[in-house]
C-alpha cells in the first residue's frame, strides 16, 4: 500500500497544465456519486509549485461538486517506486489506450506493488485500479505473455483473445505431453522416438504405414490423389508438371491404409486437414464414420478460392468451371485450435512446381489453426512438400512427408532445403 501522508490544498491553488496533459476529455459520471458520498480518499500528487502531477479528475470532480480543498501530495516526498505507480495508474485510465499497452502497464503496476511488498496480491492489485480481480489476473497473464514476445498474443485483437489464444496454448501443451505419456506406455520404441532425419522420403505410404514405429503425429495433412481421373484430362497441365495416377482406386486405397494404420502413425490427440473431391464427398464422410469412427469431422469444410479463376472445366455446355478446393478438419481426442481462422481462402494458383499444389499462403492461412509449437506433422502424399514449410513457418516441432514419385519427392526437398536457408538468412 502507498504511504499516506497527504495534507490538504486549496483546489483553486492548483496548476492544470493542459496542453502537457494526454487526455482531452474528462468523463466524471462515475466519480461524481463517490467523491460527493466519500470525499477523495485517493490523494492527487502535485509539484511543490502546486502543479498537478496526477490525479487530474478526482480534481475536475472535487471542482464540479464546490469542494474548497483536496487531499494532495508532493511528488517529491513520494518513493521512485512509488511515483511510478502513481504515474503507471494515472495512464491506465486514458481512454486511447491499447488493450497491449494497458495489459502491459496492468503487469508494471503488480510487479512494483510486490517490490514494495512481496504479500501483494493481484486482488489488491485490482482494488488499486479498480478492476474485478478476475479481469486483472486475465490481464497480467496476457501482458506477461505479451512482454515475453508471444507472437500469438501479438495477432490477437483484444486482450479477451489473446487470453482465450493463451488458455488454449496452455490445453494444448498438456494435452500433448499427456497423450505422448499415455501413448509411451503402450509404445515404448515409438511415441517419444526422436523426429525422422529426412523431413521428405520417397516411399509409398500404403508400404511404410504398416511398418512405421517412430513418433506419433498429431496433425495430419493429407491431400491425397482425389480419385476423379485427373491423369486422363487434358485441362490440368499434368504434362507441363509430370502427372501420377488418379484412378478411385488409388485414392480408396490410401484412405483403407489412413484407417488401418491410423493407430500406428497417429496421436491420439491429433488434428486432419483432409482435401477431397466434391464429387466423393458423401462417400468419404461416410468412410470417416466407419473406418475412422474416433474421428470429428467438421460439417464446413475449408475453402479455397482460385482467385485467377483457374480450374477444370469439365463439360462447357453444361457446367461452370470448378474454381475452388475443399478440405474437410477432422481431429480426435477433443483436441483444441491454436487459433481461430475465416474458413475459407482466397489465393491464386500461383507459380507451381506441381500439377495438384496447394499454394504456401493458402496452407498457411489454415495451419494456423492448428500447427504450433507442439505440432508434429506427417503429409503422406507431400506433392510439392508446400504444406511442410507452411508447417514449418508456423514453428512446428517438426515435419515429416513422404512422396512415391521419385522427381517429386527430390524437387520437394530441393524446395524445403531452400526455405530452410532463406529463413536461417532472414532470421
Ligand atoms: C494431390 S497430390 C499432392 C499435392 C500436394 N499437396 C502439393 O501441394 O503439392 C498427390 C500426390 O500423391 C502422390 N502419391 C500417390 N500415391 C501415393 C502413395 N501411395 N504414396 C505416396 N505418395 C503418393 C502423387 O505422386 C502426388 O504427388
């Protein structure tokens, strides 16, 4: 608590230098009811000229209700620690104050009330202010949060979100740590194994599944050929790109292998980001409902709109052409979002090293929703490897991809080897 000597000063005698002050208008109606009931028990702080340093309404106030005089006391008699307090509290109540800013200024004023009394509660930290003790403890959470540079926090567009945004990040971490204990037990070789040395190999997935025993991913991204024959159609570049195999049968048999390995390979916290075909999209939810039953499958997919108006045009005389890409997220063990993104996306098709590539931003965009430092991320069909280093630039613990195609899987390396160094450079 502050020391209390004060005396009284004539508030005619004080000095308001206006144009230093930060604050144009004075809002009073909350103050007026108990200065007239209490007095001001809260002294103001002037210069020994009897300029105001703080305490600039309890003074309109005092004016406004015929007061003669008014507590006061000399910054000068006040501890540094003090003052700054004093001067932190009076700049908490600007009104055109960032909700960074306030957080910020809300963890000072706890910080130096514990210095000058290590018993100090946020309780009295928020009577101080004037805040319920819920709303400063939320705050002094994010403001540390803030202070430390969390990144997530710095996106945020209200303190509320950044704190919703770090509670989440608090689950998440515990929700890893617990299914990686859990899973430890039963897999003793795999579950806490270290990361693959090679983020991107060239092996077919329905081969590696069943014989993978290294750590468990928790976010999946799977794009895998969507089955609708592309490899026959002369609309989609595959020359230009090098094509691959689009029967339904290649994109059953991978889902059939997704289903029976999915314990093997998979957390049992983990999040899917699953592209498909409109054209099997009741098929391949009713698939998700028996063969992946412990998985959620969100009733909106994600969107993504080629804003260049690029895609197949399968039959001009009846149809429009197919501009956008659905993604359904799945995910198991309740697990949370990082963030809260718009659920659909608007991006170009871009410059492509790949017939099927889903651009960097677009993967971006959605991953942050679900990739953070904790993500652990398996592509089984990786294409180009973008959504390895969308992963990647979003800080996950590491990402790991494979690709049957033996041109594309070392073009992906070759890109994920040249994002890696622009980063180290840029950083
Ligand atoms: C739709 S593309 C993926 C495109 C990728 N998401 C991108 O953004 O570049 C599907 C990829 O799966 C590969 N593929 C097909 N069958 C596979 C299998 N059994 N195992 C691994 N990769 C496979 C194909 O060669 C093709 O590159």
């Amino acid at each position: 608590m502050l020391t209390n000597r004060y005396r009284r000063i004539a508030c005619s005698d004080i000095t308001v230098l206006r144009d230093e002050r930060q604050r144009t208008d004075l809002v009073l109606d909350d103050l007026l009811p108990s200065i007239k009931a209490r007095g001001v028990i809260q002294p103001i702080v002037v210069t020994e000229d009897l300029v105001l340093v703080c305490g600039e309404r309890r003074l309109a106030a005092s004016i406004k209700l015929g007061l003669h005089d008014i507590p006061a006391r000399f910054a000068s008699e006040l501890d540094p620690i003090e003052l700054q307090i004093i001067e932190l509290e009076e700049n908490l109540k600007r009104k055109d104050l960032s909700w960074e800013d306030q957080t910020r200024a809300i963890v000072r004023i706890h910080s130096l009330y514990h210095k000058l009394d290590p018993e100090w509660t946020q309780k009295q930290t928020a009577d101080s202010i004037g805040l319920a003790t819920s709303t400063v403890s939320m705050m002094i959470g994010v403001g540390t949060a803030a202070l430390a540079g969390n990144e997530r926090i710095a996106k945020a567009t209200g303190w509320r979100q950044a704190h919703n945004t770090l509670a989440r990040e608090v689950q998440r971490k515990n929700d890893t740590i617990l299914a990686d204990l859990t899973e430890s037990i039963t897999r003793p070789q795999g579950a806490l194994a270290p990361p693959p040395v090679e983020s991107i190999i060239t092996a077919d997935f329905t081969q590696w599944a069943p014989l993978y025993n290294g750590p468990l991913f928790n976010f999946l991204h799977c794009d895998f050929p969507f089955g609708i024959s592309i490899h026959t159609s002369d609309q989609g570049n595959s020359d230009s790109y090098g094509g691959y195999e689009d029967d339904p049968n290649v994109y059953w048999e991978l889902l059939e292998s997704l289903a029976t390995n999915e314990n093997r390979i998979l957390s049992s916290s983990a999040h899917m980001m699953f592209w498909f075909s409109m054209k099997y999209y009741c098929e391949t939810r009713d698939f998700f409902s028996h063969r992946l039953p412990e998985w959620t499958l969100e009733d909106f997919p994600l969107v993504w709109l080629k804003s260049d108006n690029k895609g197949i045009l399968p039959d001009p005389k009846r149809g429009p052409r197919r501009i956008y890409e659905t993604c359904f997220i799945a995910s198991r063990g309740d697990r949370l979002i990082v963030r809260a993104v718009a659920n659909a996306y608007a991006a170009p098709t871009g410059t492509k090293s790949h017939q099927s590539e889903k651009p960097e931003p677009v993967l971006r965009h959605f991953m942050q929703m679900f990739v953070d430092e904790h993500s652990r991320i398996l592509d089984p069909t990786a294409g180009s490897g973008s959504s390895l280093r969308a992963a990647e630039s979003l800080g996950a613990a590491f990402v790991f991809g494979l690709e049957k195609n033996e041109e594309f899987a070392e073009n992906a390396r070759t890109a994920l080897r040249n994002f890696r160094t622009l980063r180290a450079i840029s950083k």
